[in-house]
C-alpha cells in the first residue's frame, strides 16, 4: 500500500482533485471532514480572479450531503461583479453530484488612514487577545479519530478532548492544502473553522451525532502564520439541532468569527 500523499488534495488536472486520507472525517472514515472541502473551495474562490485587488470578507459554505474520500472537482464563477465588493460562487462535485456550494463576498484591498476611533468602537469581543500557544501538542482523545485530526496539531489553551463543553484550542495544518503551495490564511481559516462542534461538544460522541450542514466565516483581519486559534461554544436545543460558534485567532489578534447550524440526533 503507498503512503498517504503529503497534502490533504492532489491536482489531477482540469479542477480535479483526490482527497487523500489526511481528509478523512471523525463520523465515517469513507467521508470528508468539512473542513478540507471548505479550504480547498476557498482556494478555488481565491483563483477566480478579480478586476482589483481583493480580500475576501465572509465566506459561508453550504454541505449538500456526504463528501467521499475521493476525486472531486471544483469551480468558481462571479455572480456579481463591482468596482469595489463583489460576490463569487464555488461548487463541489463528486461522484457525478454537487456536495458542497460555497460563496464569498470579496471587498476591494484599500490602504485607508483611519481617524482615531472611539474607544468603544468595538465590542470587547472584537478586540481580546489571543491566548498563549502552548509548548506542546495535545494528544487525541479516545473516539476521535480519522486522518483530517491528525493532519492537524492540535494544542489546547482550554477545555480538554475528553471533557464536554466550552473549548479553546490552536491548530495548525501539518500538511499543505495542495501540494508545493503554502496555504493563504483564509485557507488555513476554514480548514480549522470546521471543527468547533466538534470541540466545543456538549453531547458524548459515542450515542450522539451534532453534524454541520453548513458554515459562516466573517473575517476580521487576513490571519497571518501558520497558527490558527479556535474559541468555541456549543448549544444544542431539545428539537433537535443546535448553534456552534467560534473566535477565530491567529498569534496576534482575532481575525474571524464562525458558525455552524447542527443537526443534533442520538446515534
């Protein structure tokens, strides 16, 4: 058997890819985490090019069913176009079906000298810092598997794997998204942003599922490094779904806020 390719897609050629292992999910290992399929679609959001500068301010992407470990195609087009904001759409097939959709608002790059703000021009939630990165790797708990998990080094600044609940935890793609190419922050962004049901739990994995059909990026500063921070809460209702949201950081600043709806259910 060969070894596992090192990046979590290979070009095929033509917007196809083949996921590889590192992709693997925690529910099915025959299915994708979100988090790669989102990466690579933010990747393919990038790659369509605009008439300016730009930087993309919210991306949300929506999950249409299982993503297979396997080959996929991507595509982008602009649905609409602007001199200073403009929207593009990126889909994913897979086995003759699209599995993800996503879109992203793109704001024209300016260099702007601001005024001196007010200093409650942003909620405390905007501007706290980041905790500390932790000297050493946090090991998987038990029940947590799948490639896409240790793809990643995980470090946690608080909460741990086998408690339920609030969690605060720094990660960091061992792998390229693509080979030979160094992921862009907004890559690295979605790649982490996937996960905060999972880390933020407040249901055991072993009798329950808490699945994202869907998740919301906002951008709050292009991330810079290799590093991102996840500060995720989970609430889950009796009527079967649920709310995760998440702080994004990276090592200086907050650079992002995310959400995923859940479909909550026993197992």
């Amino acid at each position: 058997m060969s070894a596992t390719p090192d990046a979590f897609f290979t070009p095929l050629g033509a917007g196809h890819f083949q996921a590889t292992a590192h992709t693997e999910g925690p529910w099915d290992p025959a299915f994708q985490h979100g988090g790669p399929p989102a990466a690579l679609l933010a990747r393919t959001v990038e790659r369509e090019s605009p008439a300016w500068p730009a930087t993309v301010a919210r991306m949300s992407v929506d999950i249409l069913g299982p993503v297979p470990v396997a080959e996929v195609e991507v595509r982008s087009r602009v649905l609409r176009a602007g001199r200073s904001v403009e929207l593009v759409e990126a889909e994913m097939d897979a086995g003759g079906r699209t599995v993800v959709t996503a879109r992203a608002w793109r704001i024209r790059v300016s260099d702007l000298e601001l005024p001196p703000l007010p200093d409650d021009a942003e909620p405390d939630e905007l501007v706290d810092e980041p905790p500390p990165l932790p000297p050493a790797a946090s090991p998987l708990a038990p029940g947590w598997g799948g490639g896409y998990l240790h793809a990643m080094e995980w470090r946690l600044a608080g909460g741990a794997w086998s408690d339920r609940g609030p969690a605060t935890i720094w990660g960091r793609m061992r792998y390229p998204l693509v080979p030979d190419e160094d992921p862009t922050g907004l890559q690295r962004m979605m790649t982490i942003a996937d996960s905060g049901n999972g880390v933020s739990n407040v249901l055991p994995l072993t009798g329950w599922f808490f699945i994202n059909p869907e998740l919301t990026v906002h951008v709050a500063a292009v991330p810079i490094g290799e590093w991102i921070c996840l500060d995720a809460r989970t609430r889950v209702d009796p009527r079967g779904f649920g709310l995760a949201a998440s702080r994004l950081f990276d090592q200086t600043r907050l650079v992002g806020r995310g959400a995923q709806t859940l479909y909550v259910g026993p197992r």
